[in-house]
C-alpha cells in the first residue's frame, strides 16, 4: 500500500488531476485542502478528503493529514503534482527513504550545496535537495507514524542507518514556505547594524587622539562580538532560505 498526503493550498485542477492519474486499490490519497478550495476537488477519486481553515498553511496541512490512520505501507508526502516518471521512480524504489534533486547547472549548484554544508555543519542536520516529495519506505512505516512533525520530517534529512536514494527531476521544486519579507528585512537590519558598530569603532580610533590602549582593546573586543553575532545571523538566514519555517502548528479541520 502506498500512502499519499496530499495538501493544497493552490493548484487545484492540477492536483485533481495527479490525483486521479495515480488512484488505484494500491494508492490511497490522503487530501487537506483549505475551505476556500473545497468545492473544486473531485469526489470521484476516491481520496479522503479532509478540510481546513483557510489561513492554514501547506506545511500546517501536512501535520494535521499526518494524524489520520493509514495502511501500513509507504508514506509518500506530495507538495506539487507529480508526473508519471517522479512518481513511479519514487514510489518503486527499493531504498528506505527517496526523495527529488533539481537538475542544475555547476553554478547553482555550488552554492545550493554550500547553503546545505552551512546548515549541516552549525545545526548537525541537512536539508532535503527538493521538498517537492519524500517518500519513506514500508520499514519506516511505524517510526513516521510517531513522528510529531511531519512537515519537518519530509524537509530535515537527519535520518541515519537507512538507505537513501535521490531521483534528479527538472521540474521546478516546490518552495519553502517562510516570510520573506520579515526574513529578509530583519538580516538587513542585523547588517547595517554590525556595520554600524564597525564604523563607530574607526571612527573613534580617527577622532579621539591618545587613546588608552585599554580603550583601544575594548574597541576591538566589541568588532569581535559584532562579527560573532553577525556571523550567526547569517547562519539562522541561511537555515530560513534553506529550510523555511522551522514552527509549524498543525491546521484546524473545519467541522
């Protein structure tokens, strides 16, 4: 039995699509969808379909789709439609746990794989390649069961022991869903605030004649603390874009 939970929040047509392309006795669908959306999906698939509020995000619906009893089997977590070659390459692997990998060129590639050693290196974990799907294996079936967030399960990659294979797709990746504009307003500010406390620190060594050298020491104690706390900001930036949202509560099912 494969297992597929399926949230939406966008896309509508094409998900009643891949869902009715991949039904069968074998593939039970498992569709959160927010109440705004609700008419729009197929009842003929024979999915459970599952409603929820409409603030509710993708990540919240996954959570909240991750209580409801499945067949054992594989667990299959879906962000978009899925064409028939991804499908079929995931959900026939023989590895414990398979997920997509965007094609790139060596460019974009060097540096989506440097975002990926920050974040391994400082937070001891790595980010899944492409989020777009992750399917767990049979043998995983009771350790995702208990996982008390899936959302997370499907984008942190800190799983040990187990097979891993990663099937190369060029279809575009679902995003990661975080505020960008607080995200990347507050880094802004972060720097221009490091950058604030470097030019103060020049300017009083260019302005204030004879300066103590205990004065000068504190100086450059405070640059270093400066970098340090930059250094991490940086950090947590790079998990935000990589990673997106770490808090995900589960949605509200509509009664």
């Amino acid at each position: 039995m494969i297992n597929v939970v399926v949230p939406i929040t966008e896309k509508v047509e094409e998900f009643n699509d891949f869902i009715k392309k991949f039904s069968s006795k074998d593939v039970k669908f498992y569709v959160g969808v927010t109440k705004n959306l609700a008419d729009k999906i197929e009842k003929k698939t024979g999915a459970q379909i599952f409603v929820f509020e409409n603030k509710s995000n993708r990540e919240q619906i996954i959570n909240a789709l991750h209580e409801i009893k499945k067949e054992k089997g594989k667990i299959l977590v879906v962000r978009r439609p899925l064409s028939e070659k991804e499908f079929s390459s995931l959900t026939k692997s023989k590895a414990e746990l398979v997920s997509l990998k965007k094609h790139r060129n060596k460019f974009a590639n060097f540096f989506k794989n440097l975002g990926r050693v920050i974040v391994r290196k400082i937070f001891a974990f790595s980010v899944f390649d492409d989020i777009s799907a992750v399917c767990f294996g049979e043998s995983m079936f009771d350790l995702i069961s208990v996982c008390p967030n899936l959302s997370i399960a499907t984008r942190v990659n800190k799983y040990i022991g187990v097979s891993y294979e990663e099937v190369e797709t060029s279809e575009k990746a679902a995003k990661v869903l975080y505020n960008k504009t607080k995200t990347i307003g507050l880094y802004l500010l972060e720097t221009l605030f490091f950058l604030a406390n470097i030019a103060g620190g020049i300017l009083i060594f260019i302005f204030v004649k004879n300066l103590l050298f205990v004065f000068g020491m504190l100086i450059v104690l405070w640059w270093l603390l400066a970098i340090f706390l930059w250094m991490m900001c940086t950090t947590f930036f790079v998990r935000t874009v990589e990673l997106g949202d770490v808090e995900n509560e589960k949605a509200k099912q509509e009664k």
